[in-house]
C-alpha cells in the first residue's frame, strides 16, 4: 500500500522515507490484532477524558464502545485516545485554569495522530469547551459527544440536584437551620449517579450550545447519563463521524457567525450559565469571529428565558429531556434564529425544525410569548468600574437590588475573604455592597468565588442576597445579584483594585452600568500604588500568566486565538 494521507497513512512519522514509516505504522497497529481490511478504513479518533479524578464521566468506557459500534457499523476503523481530564471539584486552584492545556492536548493530539475524523467524549464544565476549542483549531472533521446531566436524588421526600441545592442547603446550614447529621445526609443524595450536574449549569449550558451550535447531533445534548438514549446517541455519533470523514467536513464550516449568534440566543434562553458566555467567546474566538459585549447585550435585549431549569426557574437536566430538549426550544426560538446553518448531521437548522417531535411540556418550556424573564437574563455592564465589561445574571438576582447604589465592603482577596466574611465584628449591613478584588485569570485563576457568601450575621437576621461584585467567576449552578468577571481585573490594575471600604458603588441594570463614585482622578491616584504581584516562575502557572486573555475574549490564549499571536 502506498500512503496515501488518509486513514493510518495521515501524518506519518518521519523517517525520511514515507513507505518505511507507513510500513512500519502498519507493523505496530497490527500488534493490536486488526486485519489488514480493518487497517484501509478510515479512522475516527475517539477523544476521551475519563479518569478517577473525574465522576461526571465515569460511563466513557461505555460510551467509547457505543461509539465504535457506530463507526465499526457505518465503515470506519474507531480508536480511542485519553487526553487530560478535568473534573470540576477535584482541581485547584481553579478548573478554569486548565482549560487551555486541555484544548492544546485536544488540538496537538487531533492533528498528530492519524484520524480522519474524531468524536470528543467530554461534558465536565471546561471538557467540551475545551475539547471544542482544540477541534477547531485543529479543524478535522469532528463532532462532540456529551456525557450527558445526572439525575436527581432525594432527601427527607425533597428532590435535590447538584449543584445549585448543594448551594441552598449549604446556606441554610450556614445559618443554622440543619444539623451536622442532616447535611451529611443532603451531602450524600446531591449526586447520585454518573453524568454532569442535573441543573442549568455550566455543563447542561456548554451540551445545549454546542448542540444549537450544530457541533453535536439533534437530540444530543439532554438525554442523561444513565439513560439508554445516551448510549443509542453515541452510536449515531459515531456512524456520524464516518460521514463527516468521508465527507471532509470540518468545524470551520460548521462554526460560521451565524451559528455562534444562534448559540449565544439559546444560551440566554436558558438562562444558561454565565461561564458559557467565557466558552463561547473563547470558541468563536478559535475561528476568528468576535463576540463583543456590546453585541451580546443587543443579542440579550429581545431573547427571552423560556426554560424552567434551577438555578434560574424549578425543574432539573432529565425534564427539559422529558419536555422536548434543546429541539422544542429552537422551535420556539426560531423567529430569532438563523435557521440556514448546518449541523454535523448535514441538514440546516430550518430542516432540522421541520422534524421535531411536536411535544412539549409548557412547564419546563415556555411559549415563546409567555416567557419567564422577557429580556436581558444576562447582561453586560460597562462604567468606572469595568471599563471592558462585567457580567450580570440579572435571571437569578433579587429584583430589589438591580438598580442599587451602597457602601463597599472589600475583601482584597480569598484568604481575607476566608478569614473575615463571618467574623462578628464585620461591619457590614444588608445594603452593602460585597467587593472581591485579586480573583481574575491572572490574579487567582478566576475561581467560582463570584458568589460570595452572604456573612453569617446577616444570614441569622434573614437576608439571603446582597449585591456582590467581583473579577472571579460564578458556578452556572449558583443565583444571586452578583457581578461576575470584572474587567481589567485587580490584580493588572484594573479600577476595581482602587475600591475600598465605604466606597459608594453604584449598579444599574437599566443603564447597563457599574460604577464606583470617585473621580477618574481619584481612581488613577489609588491605582498608582497599586503593586502587581510576582508573576510565576516556571511551567504551565508562568505561560498563563504570560497570555491569558480577559474574559472579553475567551480567557484563551493569545497565541492560541485564530490570530495566534501574542500580543
Ligand atoms: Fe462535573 Fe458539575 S461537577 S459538571
């Protein structure tokens, strides 16, 4: 056989003489026991991101032979590959600091080994986004598979769903309304079976934007984990991969404007995570296509929230399932949406529309007339205070507080924040305002530390929300009136390094504003004394820090963006 550069004769390694090479391939991958039939198909490669560190995805193993059931079934030869796996709780400082690393494993890993196209296993919050990230660039014929939502449990005749009841029974403990005993309880019924969190969060957000973005098949994004849909979506993936292979399909035809437009549209519709609008910027911005603020908030100016998921509305990841999933939503987006893309199954969205079941639960899915939130669920806000933006999931906030002007309370980072949020002489009242500054990208990896706790003093007098202000980020799981992703962050000496206690700060929804009431002359003062910290000194912690981006563009790389350079 000659190579040909297809299948295993793609990207041969290099000896400086190809028949050698391919010779040699060929000696090796029939060790693994393949004929030489097997051996002349076209290769998908299976991406996968299991592991002991990472529960959402403990049912790979039985997606990956659904999946090579599908390719084997449809003429292609599937061969799987591990790459980094990142489970959300089990990383620190932050998951969302090695999402990047992941998309340079997913790309490099892609284009190295011989595949004519591949199927991304992935579903923990920065998985597909990453893996997402890494196909395209590496722009092969490639379509996702998600490992699909958990389903709930129940405690004492409630039903509970990781993650936002971890966070509301988490609060009542706080304040003293469940024993030691019965949060142990809650403890061990939030998670129960295999999947990603049950609510709209993070996870359930990326599967629905990636299946409205056209880079899974229809209907992939919400059957669970453990339900017998996901296996027999995984085997039409894979048969799917064969024809994107033999088809030369790649994401860059997939992921035009217009389908980064319509996932965004059905992001708010969720009320979907605010993590998803960071994915979803860093994606669009592998193929060059840039999603300012600016447009985002036209965008959420007229899409409504129609599903009734936590943390925004009541019901869980298997009932949007049961009600009609990501399908009936377009349907009802569908006077917003551009309805000529395509999707990895090879039909336009409006083709697509023409086949959804007609049923739909109106208790999870909403006309589109009968919204929950009408307009601007997530918003972004611009001011003295984040001159490139912040974020507002206005959805899940207390009405009362969106137009709030009160006294800032700063915390200068999370080891203060740990040591004072609940002392007994913090001299907080329920009006203020909770400031977080140094938990952007760059000064703590941005954590999920944007939804800081309400401190016990004011829990024990009733209050369950405040406005908090913050460069750290939010679970999609978490509710609150919180200002997330702050930028330029503190830690670069963006102005929210300048806040300090007693500070006036002042939030608009309305205006679209965020504000600190000082002078820009006052605010220049302040950040003149501002002294950056040490940057890292070696590995992956001193690349980061060297080029990551803000939130505005993704968080990405600057080297890893469609311009590739450093800037
Ligand atoms: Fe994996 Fe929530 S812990 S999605």
């Amino acid at each position: 056989m000659k190579p040909s550069g297809t299948g295993l004769s793609r990207g041969l390694t290099d000896y400086g003489d190809r028949e050698f090479s391919l010779y040699l391939r060929r000696t090796f991958a029939k060790s693994m026991g393949f004929s030489d039939a097997m051996l002349e198909r076209p290769i998908v490669g299976i991406a996968t991101a299991g592991g002991g560190f990472n529960n959402c995805h403990r049912t790979t193993p039985e997606l990956v032979a659904a999946v090579s059931r599908g390719v084997l079934t449809a003429g292609g030869l599937p061969l799987d590959f591990p790459t980094i796996s990142l489970g959300e709780p089990f990383l620190s400082p932050t998951s969302l600091v090695f999402r990047n690393l992941m998309a340079m494993d997913v790309e490099e890993m892609i284009r190295a080994q011989p595949m004519d196209a591949v199927v991304l296993i992935g579903g923990c919050d920065k998985t597909l986004p990453a893996q997402l990230m890494g196909a395209i660039s590496a722009n092969k014929p490639a379509i996702a598979l998600v490992v699909g939502p958990m389903m709930t449990g129940s405690f004492e005749g409630t039903r509970l769903g990781a993650c936002t009841d971890c966070r509301s029974w988490w609060a009542r403990f706080r304040a003293g309304e469940l024993s030691e005993e019965r949060i142990r309880g809650v403890e061990s019924n939030l998670a129960t079976t295999a999947g990603t969190c049950a609510v709209m969060g993070t996870a359930s957000t990326m599967a629905c934007v990636t299946e409205a973005l056209g880079m899974s098949l229809p209907g992939a994004a919400t059957p669970p984990a453990v339900h017998a849909e996901r296996l027999r979506v995984a085997e039409a993936t894979g048969a799917r991969a064969v024809a994107l292979a033999r088809d030369d399909v790649t994401p860059d035809q997939i992921v035009t404007p217009a389908a980064v437009e319509n996932a965004l549209r059905v992001l708010f519709a969720l009320g979907g995570s605010t993590n998803g609008i960071i994915h979803l910027t860093a994606i669009a911005g592998r193929r060059g296509i840039p999603l300012t603020l600016q447009r985002f908030n036209e965008l959420s100016a007229d899409t409504p929230v129609l599903v009734n998921l936590k943390p925004v509305g009541d019901h869980y990841m298997e009932h949007f399932h049961a009600a009609g999933g990501v399908g009936a939503l377009l349907r009802e987006l569908a006077p917003l949406l551009n309805r000529d893309t395509v999707s990895v199954a090879g039909e336009t969205l409006d083709e697509r529309l023409a086949h959804v079941p007609a049923y739909v639960d109106r208790t999870v899915i909403r006309p589109f007339g009968e919204p929950i939130v009408a307009r601007d669920a997530l918003v972004a806000l611009f001011g003295n205070l984040a001159p490139n933006g912040a974020i507002l999931k206005a959805a899940a906030a207390d009405p009362r507080l969106m137009e709030h002007d009160g006294r800032a309370v700063v915390f200068r980072d999370l080891a203060d924040l740990a040591a004072r949020i609940d002392a007994p002489d913090l001299d907080v009242e329920p009006d203020d305002v909770l400031v977080l500054q140094h938990a952007g990208p760059v000064g703590a990896g941005m954590p999920e530390a944007g939804y800081l706790p309400i401190p016990k003093k004011l829990l024990a007098r009733g209050v369950r929300d405040m406005l908090r202000i913050s460069d750290a980020r939010m679970s999609g799981t978490a509710y609150g009136a919180i200002v997330l992703h702050v930028s330029p962050e503190s830690a670069l000496g963006g102005p929210l390094a300048a806040v300090r206690n007693g500070d006036r700060i002042r939030v608009s929804l309305r205006e679209k504003r965020l504000d600190v009431v000082l002078t820009d002359a006052e605010i220049a003062a302040r950040i003149e004394q501002f002294v950056s910290p040490a940057p890292p000194r070696r590995g992956y912690a001193k690349l980061y820090a060297q080029h990551i981006l803000g939130p505005e563009r993704g968080c990405d790389f600057d080297f890893l963006t469609s311009e590739g350079t450093a800037e």
